[in-house]
C-alpha cells in the first residue's frame, strides 16, 4: 500500500520518492491491529468483550491498540519458529477450529501481511511510527440518489507517512434506509435524506456527512418561501438543497396551542384564542411569545425541566427523614428564582458549579450531594451542562468519540476536589445531621480503568480535551477554574450543549441527535446552524428568553404539521411541525384544565407549610411527586439516574389503556365542572360541540366532525351521557395529547 510523506517529509519524498509498504516490514501497530479490528476479532461478540474468548483478550474494537500487543505476541498465538502455523493465522483463515468463523482468507492481504510480521519477529520497537491523526475525504459531499461517493481516509504518522487506510478502516452509517456504505468506503444513496458515514481506524474517530437530494429539479420550480430570522435561512437553504419545500404556515389557532404548551404548559382559554385569532396586527405572534415569557407559568414550566436536568430527588441528595426533601425543596426554589430574574445561563451555571456551605442553608450546593462519587460527578457535569455521554470511556476509549479512559478519569480527578463534611443543622439535641460542601484541593482517585496507558495510577485533574493542572491551578478552590472553563465563550461544548436542549424542547428532537450524546461523529441535519445560534447565544450574553424567542419567532417553527408531496418522509430536516408527546405533568394539567378539575396535594411528602408546597398544578411540584400511576404511566422523570433527566415522551400501550379504561381519567370528566356547564347550561348542540372542541383542540371542529358530534349528542340516552363520551373521545385523542 502506497503511503505519501507529509510535513518535514516532503522535501525527502520529493527527491526520494514516497514509500510504500513494499518497501518496510510490517508494524503492529499501522499493519496488523487495523486487521483484528477490521476483521471483527476485536468485536464485543469476540475476543473484545470484556475477558475476551478462549483465552485471547483485546480492547473493544481496538481503541486501545498499544495494549493489545502482548497478547497478540503471546507465543500461543505467535509461533516464530514456524510462523505458518502461529494461531493467529490457523484459526481467523478456518485452518484451525475457530468459533469466530473464517476472518480472512489464507490468501488475503491480511493473511499475508500478519504471516510478515511474523517472520520479522512479530516484534514492536520504540521507534515503531505512532498515529498522529485521520482525515476523511470528502468531509462532505452531494450526490443524486441511486449515485455513489467514494470515501478515502488518510492516516498521518509520526514518521512522516501519510498513508491511504481506506481499506484498513471500519466504516458504518448512521442511516442505512438513506445511505448504504460498502467495506471499502463506497457510500450509495438509497433514498432521498442525508447521513453520516462514521469512520473508524486504531482508536480514532472521525467522520462525513453525505446528503442525497430529492429526485427533481429544484431550481425550476422551488417556490420563494418568506424568511423570520436566522434560523430559517439555514433551515431553508438545506431544504432547498435537498429540493424539500416546507409546509406552509400553521393556522393561528394551532400556533397559539403550541406555544402555549411550549412555553407555559397550559392551553389557551378560548378567550386568550379568540382575542389572539382575531387580533388584525401583523406582528401579533412575535407579540404572543413577549407576553408568554413574561408570564409566571413560564417560570414554573422552566424551572421543572431544570429540576429534571440537575435530578432533584430527596433520595438522591439525603434519603433520611425528610432532610433530602428540604434540601431538594431549597435548590428547587434557589433555580425558580434564577428563572425569574432570566438570570444568564452561563452565570447561573457557574453559580452551581461554584456552590458551596451546608445543604439546608444553601440550594446549588445541593449539586454536589446529588452524585456523592467523583466519576459520577464527572458525568453529569460532562452531560448536563456539555452534551457528551462519558460513560463508555469510564472502561475503554468511547468507540466513536475523542473521549478516552486517561479523559474520562482526570475529569473525575477534578470532581474530587469538592468534599462532603459531616455538621449538623440547629444546635443542641433539636439539631439534626447535614452535610457540608466544602473544597477538598488535595484529593486523590485512582484511574479505574480496563484498558488505557495510565490505568491504575493516579488520576491527573484535567479538563476535558486540556492537559493536566498545574500545582498553581490547584491552589484555591480548583473548581472555580472548571466552572470557568465549562462556561468559557472559547469553550465550543457549553453553548452548543444548551442550544441543542432548548431547540429538541420545541422541535421533538435536537439538531444533533441524541440531545445529550454530542459526538464529532454525530451529524447536523442543518449544517452551520447549531454553531450560528451558539455564537448567537453567546453574543446575548446567554439570555434564554432570547434565544427562546428567536426560536419560537421562526416561520420553522411556525410551519404546519401538514405534510406536501415533497416532505412526507422528513423527521429531521424540519420542514414541518411534527407532533410531539406532551411532559406527563403537563399532559396531566392540561387534563384537569380541560375537564376543569383539581388535584389534592395534601399530604404528599412535604416537610413544610401544610404539605403542598403551596403547587396548584404538578408542572410547580419541586420534586418526584410520589404515588401517581399517571405521571408514571406517561413517563415522568424520576430524576434517579443520569438516564432520567430527560422525561421518557414514548408513547405506549399501557398510556393508551390507562386513557381509555382507568376511572381517574373518567371521573374527571364525569365530576368535572365542564361537564356540569355543558350539560346543565342552556346551549344549543351546535354550540356545545364548539365549546368542546375550542377547550381541548383551541379550534372549531370541521363539517365532518360536527356532524359525527351532534348524531352522538342526538343517539345518547341522555345530555350528561353525551356530554361525557363527547369529552371523553376529545380528551384521549392524538390531538389533545400531543403537540403538533
């Protein structure tokens, strides 16, 4: 295989020609541990799981391939004596019994590269070249569907080698339906969409985004589509690129019920609709959105996805008695304030992070009790407030994102250095225990590694993708300098991270997807705008409501639920609204708003007052509201696990039995006041069916519908009867419970 120097090599190559493998015996690491990979040995199923398989043990998918070399040499793989016969041969090209099956062919180019490196010795010297980095080519391409791209991946090396590993590599999409890639990099268009091809090689990472447009010609009959802001230039430049045409513009009444839902959690009263519909103004929607961010219920819906993202749970913070409770209670109350003020994100972040004093007297220290663990610390942090899941890297090098074990332990290191001290709350026998968060400079962990260079030393306190602390770094309070770094405007993670959450709240999904799983290899279905709202986030001085507000003023968010010929198959391009499961407490307020029922918070777990916590609606309850199948049925946080912070929006089999059959949902309407005001009040059906509609879908029913209504009014035994089944199929409709 021909390899091309760069760098300082060049002037060398231009005189001497570029070498080629012909040329050099082969090395471990650039010629034989691309083949186990390569050819699955190193595959969680083989010899990569944890232990290995018959004895042979290598790193998952060789990301650690300096650690795999003694086991490789063994001599019970390796015979150098007669190297035909080494294992390592027989049982990969099917000589030999092999539960793996065949790998490679007894005349492959593996076969015959690993049968070299043998015969030189099968050895590994320090001068052997180390991978310096991998570049894939095109970064990004175009192509029609049914066309292909050629991928090509370059492998930089320390001794001046660049070297085609297009063949080495190991490459996977990230959606088979849209683009098909080949072993050897050949990226197919199946349908009309876009995907990123993740590439693999030793450990590294790295990847392409390959986009295949809609079959048509776009330039001769792609309409003008009208433009709010920033968002929708990128939003429609990539439609148009894909020959995708959003769907026109939402009515009034489905924007109102949107935003509402998004930004307030509640529903429009047809009073609030009827002004907003009929209000002649041109800007009446960018005046809707002030209105609403002004509002308190903004307040109390912002504040529990807060309380969900940091997981407020007296379980987790202090299981005994009622402490975990008033602490939780206290930190919960400590982000409603911060919400109100529209305190600036990065502040309020850094205000957390910083925290510190006893956990009943101060809310954001409750942040480090929440994870008592250092490593566990590390990931929240890495996850809450950066959007990258560490979790992999806590045993081997994550497989497809820069993050590596000697990482995922030195920013555990740092989590260290907060302590928790025993003190107690009151004096004297009245007093109870808590405890105190306070700096601890000089702690120690131990890297706790599978596999990785420094496993089993010391752990070096580091941030993220920076070197080591300096001892002067340490000095203080070290963790005041990692809340300067995670919310540093230089640090690309800390805005990206927010943006994303807040786009996925409105959208149903984020840009980049998973919301909190940001890896380099992970694609952006809108190219350039997660970073141009990052910048503009930063630049607002990271204002939320700004940023809230140019999302939801956007004709992309704006735009209907109704699919044309062009967007049926889009879920991700965001070329119309798609609907979206509503919070289990909001679905469960929206529930009694529309019945016109209330819930009993007495006696609920609160320490205080006279047990509600002073809530009138479960969207203001600070913590896991205990005992209610219907928030768990519908999938509402937990708040115990990192896995939990975001609420689980499927929807399910037992939601729709538990809509359909469970007395709680029925008696609300049954005992409702709704119910009782239609059915008692003097309306006319024709009305009463409006009245219905307006409540719970914030519209007026079609022909077809008040048609299907008033013969169910007209057939029911009697009004209340009516009334109830009318509600009822309202209320457990796809309409009423999602947002679209």
């Amino acid at each position: 295989m021909r390899r091309i120097p760069f760098l300082s090599a060049v002037a060398v190559a231009l005189v001497a020609g570029p070498a080629s493998a012909a040329d050099n015996p082969p090395t471990f690491l650039r010629d034989v541990a691309p083949i186990l990979d390569r050819a699955g040995c190193s595959a969680g199923a083989c010899h990569g799981k944890f232990g290995g398989a018959g004895g042979f043990a290598l790193s998952l998918l060789t990301l650690a391939p300096d650690d795999d070399f003694d086991a490789v040499a063994h001599r019970r793989r390796v015979n150098r004596d007669d190297p035909a016969a080494s294992r390592l041969l027989t049982k990969p090209s099917g000589e030999d019994e092999h539960k793996g099956g065949v790998r490679f062919a007894g005349d492959s180019r593996e076969y015959k590269t690993i049968l070299k490196w043998i015969e030189a010795g099968a050895k590994r010297a320090p001068t052997d070249p180390k991978l310096l980095d991998v570049v894939v080519e095109p970064a990004r391409a175009t192509a029609a569907v049914g066309g292909t791209v050629k991928l090509k991946v370059i492998a930089k090396w320390s001794d001046g080698v660049a070297e085609d590993v297009t063949r080495k590599a190991v490459f996977a999409s990230s959606d088979e339906p849209v683009a098909a890639v080949s072993p050897d990099g050949e990226v197919k268009g199946v349908r009309w969409g876009a995907a990123s091809i993740q590439v693999r090689f030793l450990g590294q990472a790295r990847a392409a985004f390959v986009a295949f447009p809609r079959p048509g010609d776009a330039t001769a009959s792609y309409p003008a589509v009208l433009r709010n802001n920033l968002i929708d230039g990128f939003v429609f430049d990539n439609l148009k690129a894909l020959n995708v045409v959003p769907s026109e513009l939402s009515d009034d009444g489905p924007f109102c019920r949107r935003v509402f839902l998004d930004l307030l959690g509640v529903l429009p009263t047809p009073a609030e609709l009827d002004a907003f519909v009929h209000d002649p103004a041109t800007d009446k929607r960018a005046k809707l959105v002030d209105k609403l961010l002004a509002r308190p219920e903004y307040i109390d819906l912002r504040t529990m996805r807060l309380a969900d993202l940091f997981r407020l749970n007296p379980q987790k913070i202090n299981p005994s008695d009622n402490h975990g409770t008033r602490s939780a209670v206290l930190f919960h109350d400590w982000i409603r304030d911060n919400v109100e003020k529209n305190r600036p994100y990065d502040k309020f972040v850094r205000d957390v992070l910083t925290a510190r004093g006893k956990e009943l007297e101060s809310g954001p220290a409750n942040y480090w009790t929440i994870e008592k663990e250092p490593h566990d610390r590390a990931e929240t942090t890495a996850q809450v407030f950066l959007g990258v899941r560490l979790m992999c890297a806590r045993c081997h090098k994550h497989p497809f994102d820069r993050w590596g074990t000697d990482d995922y332990w030195d920013f555990a290191a740092v989590h260290a250095l907060v302590g928790l001290k025993g003190g107690q709350y009151g004096a004297g026998p009245q007093g109870y225990p808590q405890v105190e968060v306070v700096c601890a400079a000089t702690a120690r962990i131990r890297n706790e590694a599978v596999v990785g260079p420094r496993r089993g030393q010391e752990a070096r306190p580091a941030f993220l993708g920076t070197p080591p602390l300096t001892a002067a770094d340490r000095t203080g309070d070290p963790v005041v300098k990692l809340a300067d770094w995670v919310t540093s405007p230089k640090n690309r993670l800390f805005a990206r991270a927010a943006v994303n959450r807040l786009w996925n709240w409105h959208f149903g999904r984020g840009l980049v997807m998973p919301v909190d799983d940001m890896r380099d290899t992970s694609p952006e279905y809108v190219p350039g705008l997660l970073d141009a709202l990052a910048a503009e986030f930063v630049k607002s001085g990271h204002d939320v409501k700004h940023l809230t507000r140019l999302i939801v003023t956007s004709r992309t968010y704006q735009l209907s639920s109704k699919p044309n010929d062009t967007n049926k198959l889009d879920d991700r391009f965001f070329s119309r609204a798609h609907a979206r499961s509503l919070p289990a407490q909001v679905m469960l307020d929206i529930l009694n708003q529309a019945t016109g029922t209330a819930e009993r918070f007495i006696g609920h777990g609160s320490p205080v007052g006279n047990g509600d916590f002073g809530v009138e609606r479960f969207v203001q309850y600070p913590i896991p509201f205990p005992k209610a199948y219907f928030l768990d049925v519908f999938g509402a946080s937990k708040r115990t696990f990192l896995a939990d912070i975001d609420p689980k929006l499927e929807p399910s089999m037992l939601q729709a039995l538990h809509l359909m059959n469970s007395d709680y949902v029925n008696d609300k309407i049954r005992y409702g006041t709704f119910a009782r005001e239609l059915t008692k009040g003097k309306l006319a059906d024709k009305e009463l069916v409006e009245r219905a509609y307006l409540r719970t879908f914030c519209r007026r029913p079609t022909e077809r519908e008040l048609a299907a209504a008033l013969k169910l009014l007209a057939d029911s035994p009697d009004r209340a009867a009516g009334v109830e089944d009318l509600l009822w199929g309202l209320l457990t409709s796809r309409e009423f419970l999602f947002n679209s």
